[in-house]
C-alpha cells in the first residue's frame, strides 16, 4: 500500500502501472478519445489529447434534424433550432379527387383541349392532382379531342408560259 504526498492511498492498479501519485495531484495530462467508424460493425477509437478530442467529438455531434456541427464551419450553433414558424403542408391527391376531376372534365370537354389541359395544370400546381392523374387526364383528352392536323393539298394548275417565264427569270 503506497501513499500519495497528500497522503492519500493510491490504488493498487496505479502503482501497477508505475504511476507514484494519487489522480488529485498527478500532472500527467488526461486522454480522450475519438469514435472512428470504418463501416457499421468495424469501429474503433483513437486515442488523443483530452481538448482536441473533445472538440472533435463535440462537431461530431448532431444538432436539429440530424445536420453534423462540423458541418456548419466548425461552429456550434448559438441559437437552438427553432421548431416554429410556417412551414407548407401539401395535401396529398386521392382517387376521389382524380373521380371528381374526372367528372368535372366531362361537362367541361367542350371548351376545347387547350383550356382542359390548362385546368388539369392548375389542379396538379395546387396540389389536388397528382402527377399520375395529369397523365391519365391527358391521355383522355388527346383521346376525345386529337389535334387537328391540316393536310396539305397539292393542286396542280397549270401555269401560263409566261408567267413561268418571269418567275424563273426575276431578279431582284
């Protein structure tokens, strides 16, 4: 059993490891140590000076929605996370919304596909459709309303020799 100058008894443990004062009056410097993952099973520590290891361990740390400190410049934040305030909360688009548009395109179809396309947008922007809906609605549409397409007619008049004739020779 040794004792200390302070006479305090030193652990066993202590003496073991050749250390000759109690821990109130050593001036060694203590150690920390900092979690190192490799992968999700491989982790180990390394072992460093107390101050930087606390300091590492403190930017490691998570803060609010899990953003690391470290990630912030080094900086803890001075202010906690404020939780309050507006934030937009979009409802999310059911089948009855999709039946009841799908209704509502029924009486609405003759106004032309243009404007039907144009409400459909609308309905998806404020969030009562959803993406899918869009499509299936505008699939409807090309459907029951498909684009004109103008067909060209070639007529084939024949022109007077000289007309031809100042045409191919004009010059401007």
């Amino acid at each position: 059993m040794l004792k200390c100058k302070c006479n305090n008894i030193i652990p066993q443990g202590r003496v073991d490891l050749g250390y000759s004062e109690c821990v109130d009056c050593s001036t060694v410097e203590a150690v920390g140590c900092v979690d190192i993952c490799y992968h999700k099973t491989g982790n180990t520590i390394q072992v460093m000076d107390k101050a930087s290891a606390a300091k590492i361990n403190k930017l490691a740390q998570r803060s609010g929605y899990g953003i690391m400190r470290g990630l912030r410049g080094g900086t803890a934040s001075k202010s906690k996370t404020k939780t309050s305030g507006s934030v937009p909360v979009f409802r999310i688009p059911t089948e009855d919304d999709y039946a009841r548009t799908l209704r509502d395109l029924e009486y609405n179809i003759d106004r032309g596909a243009a404007w039907c396309k144009s409400w459909i947008d609308g309905l998806y922007r404020s969030h009562t459709l959803s993406g899918t809906h869009v499509r299936y609605l505008n699939t409807i549409i090309d459907t029951l309303i498909p684009p004109t397409v103008y067909k060209q007619t070639n007529i084939n008049n024949e022109v007077d020799e000289q007309i031809a004739y100042a045409f191919k020779n004009w010059r401007q």
